[in-house]
C-alpha cells in the first residue's frame, strides 16, 4: 500500500528519552536517564484499601462512562491543594488529564496553527517540544541564569515575533536544568505577558518536591488577567502509573480543553479518579511527599558530593532545590551524545542535552536524575560517569 | 486578554449527545441517549480481586511509568481475542490506547491535513465526526442499505474524489443505526479499497455483543495488503470507566500511532492495564458477554414489541442482531430536534440523529438505546415517546 500521512508526522520521531530507556531496562545498568520516581515510596497498601473501598461504595460508578471534566470531588479537592502555590480557584476551573503530557498536548491543538510560535526557556522539556511540535509550530527559544528567562530577551523576542500563541515555562525545578526562577523574575515576566498580550503556560510538575526554602508564588498566583494555564500533574507526588493531571484555567479557556478532551479520549479513568479522590480524603498526602522529599534530598546531596569529588575541571552542575534532576555543562568541544555510547558502554546512562534545545545546536550538557536509583547506585554510576567524562576532555 | 486559538476550534462545538446526558442525570428522565452499557452488570467482585493482586504482585510497576505500546501481557491477550473476528495478529501490532476514542482522534491525527477527505457511511458515529473535524478534514458521506456502504456510491466517490486519507466504518452493529454489513459487501469493500489504495479505519466496538447469528469476518481478516487500522475497546464489553482500548495495524504504521500516543499522554493507566489482564487471565470474559448479550438481547426485544404496539404508521426502525441502538425514522418533514424537546418534557431522552451527518442536511431520526434502562422503564419509555410522536405527526 502506498500511505500518504499528514505533513505533521514528517515532524516527529521517537524520543530520545525512550531509546534511551529501552537501553536501561537491562538491570546491569545504573540509569540517571528518567524522570521516574522512587517506585519503592509508592502508596501500594494505601492504594490496595482506596481501591477497595471504590469499588465497595461506587462500583457501578467508577467502572462506568462519566463526566469529560473529571471527578467533582477530585477537582474539588485540586483546588484545595493549588493554595500551597497561591491559587485561589474553583473546582470549575479544574479538567482532570491523562498526565500532564495531556495538558500539553492539548495546549498546542488548542493554539498552535502550522507557523505560529511557541516561546520557551533554552533548554527546556522535551516531551512538551515533542507535543508541541506535532502541531507544526515554530520555537523561539529565551536564554536563562539561575534566576529564571532573561527578561530582555524575551522582551525582544515578543516585541519583534509575530504569531506567538503561549510563552511555555516551568518556573519550579526545571525539566531539564533543574533551575527554579527568582519572585522577582516571575514578576517582571507576567508584566511582560500582561503587556505583550500573551497567553502563558506554566507547567509544575516537581513544584511541591521542594527540599529546602519556601515554595515561592506560582505565575498563575500573580495573574489577574488570567492568562495562565496551569499543568500539574500527581505523578511525581503520587504515582505516575495512574496517569492524573490537570489543567487550570479561567473557564472560557478550560472550555475549550473540555471539548478537544472529548474528542481526545471522552474522559480520564473513572475509577483512578476516585481512587485518587479516595486517597485525598483518607490519608495525608503531604505527609507522603514529606517521606519523597526526605528521599531525594538524600540522594540529590551523595549524587552532587561524589560529583564535587570525581567530576574533572571545566565540568558544572547546577544545585537544585528540589525536584528530580541536576543539568551538567561540558567545555564546548565535548558532544555528549557521543559521551553517553560510552557511558553506556559502562551501564551507566544520562540523556544528552541536545534534545532539549528545539532548535538545536547545543551538544555539551546532560540531564542527570537523581530520584530513581539508591544511593550506592548513585555513588557508583557517578563514578562511571565521572571515568568517561575524564577520558573525553 | 485577546486570545487567538487555532483555526480548528472554529470547528469545534460540545457534542449534542454530552448535552442532552446532562439532562439526563435527573433521576426521573428515562435515558435512551447515551451509549452506556448496563453498570449493573459489571463484573465488581471480579475487579476487587483483580485490583487487589497487581497491587500485592506487581504494585511498583502498576505504579510506576510503562512502556508506551503498553503493558506486554495484555496486548498478547489482545491477539487472542482478535480471533473472534477472524484476525490473526501479533502483540507487535497492538498499542494499548484510552478507549477507542483515542484511537479515532490518533488515526485523524496521523492522516489529516486541513482540507483533506475523510469518507464516512452516512449517518456515522458523532464521536469520530467530532474527533476527525478537530483535524479540518472534510468528510464525504456514501449511503448505506441494510448490508453496508453502497459499493456503487463508493467507487463514485473514490474515483472523483481526491485526498481522501481513510475510509472510515462501523460493519458491525454500526452507531447510529444497529446495521451490520454482509460478508459479501465486506469482500466487495476491500476490493475497491485494494483498488483505490485507501487506508480504512474499522472501528469495531460493539461486534462480540452478538445476539443472533455468527460474528462475520472483520474487514481486517480480508487485508492482505494490511491497509486496515483495527479499533477496540473493553468499554462494552468490560467496563468503559476504565477506558481501555486499543489499536491493532501493521508495525510501520503502528509506530506512527506510537509516536502520537507518546506526545499525547505518554501512556495508558500502567496499574489498569495490569487490572484488566489479570482479568482476562483469571476470569471467563467470554462468559461474562453470554451474561451481558442475554439482558440486551431481552432489552432489545421488549423495545422493539413496545415500539411495534405504539408507534404510529410511517415510522420505522432497524432491527440489530447485536450492538446497543436502534436507529428510528420518521416522515420527512419530522424535525426530530423539536421532537426531542417535547420528549425531554415528558421525561424521555433519544439523540436527535442530525448530529450523525457530518454534512447535516438530514433531521428526521433519531437514534435508541436499549442497553441502558431495566426492561420496564423501557416499556414505559418508549410509549412516552409514542405519545410524542403521535403528536408531532
């Protein structure tokens, strides 16, 4: 058969990422390549009685077709949780998704026209670039510093883009820098978004892992006009297996994700909806991300010591407060796609960086995660890594 | 704010079905509207056990990120279960997808440039008319008898019209009108698809829930030339809240559903992928369908005595061997969008058939379940309906 596809799949190719991942399935292999949580501090006994008392007290409903907007009292209890971000909202405002992932796709159906502008910090996540770009949008990527998008920069870039349909940032413990962005920065760019008129997303996955220091205020807390989107998600707080995300925003907006989720997928999950809703009610999920948080606290600390200890000169990290992954730079000459065939060769594996800049050209970084290995692993793989590395320079 | 969607939510508007299900959630409103199989029926100790044992046998990895395919075990209970339908498959073809309703938005997505032709039956299902217009695609519709698509029209259409991506169809027990095609008219379908060298998405979620006769061969089990994307779902015959289906084509244009399921939401449920496998392991599922066919069928039968008792001349209706609808016409001049307004004021719900003509043009059905209400509040029901139908006539 001869098989013509839509223009967009000449976009698209598998990511990176899973490649990778197909790699460190192998056990022998000490992988810093995810973003995958602890499943060892997963809610197992918790999730075997919410499950049960789903199915005793709802059955019927949890197994049957329901609302595309989601669960009332899970949305409802969403909004409880945004507060710790400065949201006031209500359950209306609230789409429950199939993951974040959900919501970013959704994003891109809802704006993008073939052309049209999706502005991002360099680098930046590459399961949103790879949604976004199945919509056929162009990228302008916006430098940063530890403080978050360079303001001029974006300044300049909205004054002189046309067709920029959203500004796509992850102000908390970027994917991949690991960088959380100044409340002074947050501030002077919704002026810039208030002045140029644009819509923002603002996606908050690892928000709430927070290790030390207060939880600043979320751009969706400083937006009167009501220009931000909100993406959260419970995969990193919960589970990721379960797929529960969400989208928040003013209502005519959050009408517009109800109907593209319609034609999408109808609805998310009945019953994990109110299993999660369930779990919500019944047990402290604060007190299970403060059992996270204790974590990988740990293992972001041996991770970034044994680093301090073995990495050579000319290599940097940043120091992230929270989150899942650290960001290493390399001396410019160094390509870590091919640094990361020999770390493999090693059982070790990162993602190289390429991949998150959209446009490309950049090869001398990669994403470290540090929330899914024990800490022995952690010490050893560094090491590895820090063997290759020294061979390379 | 001004915002500037993209051009497809011009296309976009709430699906009238989603609408008149609100109405319905009264208590005292006898719904035929929706597609919801009957809640009584599903298997709720079953999933108690099921839920259980992945969580004490498997809890991490039920938890945890997936592979994007899905989960392998089910997927090769999947090729099983293809049987029925006269398919031989590998576990290699199928992508575990959110209900087939993800599976339908995922093949416009794949195929669908603006302007691009897909061909339908005529009426089709709302749900894919709804999820393919967010792609701007145009439709053609091609007239059906009481065995299928009309092979005159569709050669017709195939010969003159150009960038047509799919032809869309539902052979068995379509939605809207409880039509299955005929072996024959099968084998003549494929014919002209091999001729014309068009890909076809065969969306089958209703064909197990036989009544009488033998399941006929899927336009699938006669594709050579692999051009056939198969659509599936537990949703009727397992339970649709937990919105599993899948899609079963050839590996290289699987990969192409693979990589639009990984920009859209990553991956289905990992822990309800491993529910309903172990389901499918312990449990009879075939036996559960005898349960499922014996209650519709008797629902079927009772709804169609009633409409035969009181329906006035000039109406006429289909009769299913299977599926969850009758499809029900009416004189010409029957605007059947008025009509519903006067049955929701005697507590009674159908779908007005208009939205199932991508084209419009065409008011005077409306479509019936019978799956849904206990057997007397379908009596009372439909000669509610009669009463305002008499009138209107």
């Amino acid at each position: 058969m001869s098989i013509k596809y839509a223009e967009r799949m000449d976009n698209l190719k598998a990511s990176e990422i899973r490649e990778i991942l197909k790699l460190t399935e192998r056990p022998e292999v000490i992988s810093f390549a995810g973003g995958l949580p602890a499943p060892e501090l997963f809610p197992i006994e918790e999730m075997k009685v919410v499950s049960r008392k789903v199915l005793e007290e709802m059955g019927q409903a949890a197994l049957q077709y329901s609302a595309t907007e989601g669960y009332p009292p899970l949305r409802k209890a969403i909004t409880e949780r945004m507060k710790v971000f400065g949201i006031e909202s209500d359950p209306d405002e609230i789409l429950i998704t199939s993951g974040s992932q959900q919501g970013l796709d959704f994003c891109a159906k809802i704006f993008i026209d073939p052309g049209d502008v999706v502005v991002v910090e360099s680098p930046s996540y590459l399961g949103a670039i790879n949604a976004f770009k199945a919509y056929q949008c162009n990228f302008v990527e916006v430098p940063t510093d530890q403080d978050g998008m360079l303001m001029e920069d974006l300044e300049n870039v909205l004054k002189n883009t046309p067709n920029v349909k959203y500004i796509y940032v992850i102000p908390d413990f970027q994917n991949p820098t690991g960088k959380t962005w100044s409340v002074e920065r947050r501030k002077a760019f919704m002026a810039l978004a208030n002045q140029y008129d644009v819509p923002v997303v603002e996606d908050n996955p690892y928000g709430e892992l927070r290790f030390e220091g207060e939880i600043p205020p979320s751009l969706k807390s400083m937006d009167p006009e009501n220009r931000v989107i909100f993406l959260g998600t419970f995969s990193k707080t919960f589970t990721p297996g379960l797929r529960m995300g969400w989208v928040l925003a003013e209502k005519s907006i959050l009408e517009k994700f109800i109907l593209v989720k319609q034609g999408a997928d109808l609805q998310t999950n009945s019953m994990t909806q109110r299993e999660l809703a369930m779990f919500l009610e019944m047990y402290d999920l604060d007190a299970h991300i403060e059992k996270i948080k204790n974590v990988y606290r740990k293992r972001r600390d041996i991770m970034l010591k044994t680093m301090e200890e073995t990495f050579p000169e000319g290599v940097t990290w940043t120091y992230p407060n929270g989150g899942l992954f650290t960001w290493v730079e390399f001396p410019e000459h160094i390509n870590t796609r091919d640094l990361m065939v020999e770390a493999i060769k090693k059982n070790v594996a990162c993602v190289p960086g390429g991949s998150f800049y959209p446009n490309g050209g950049r090869e001398n970084a990669i994403r470290v995660n540090y929330s899914n290995m024990p800490e022995d692993r952690i010490v050893e793989g560094i090491k590895r890594l820090a063997e290759v590395i020294r061979e390379a320079l």
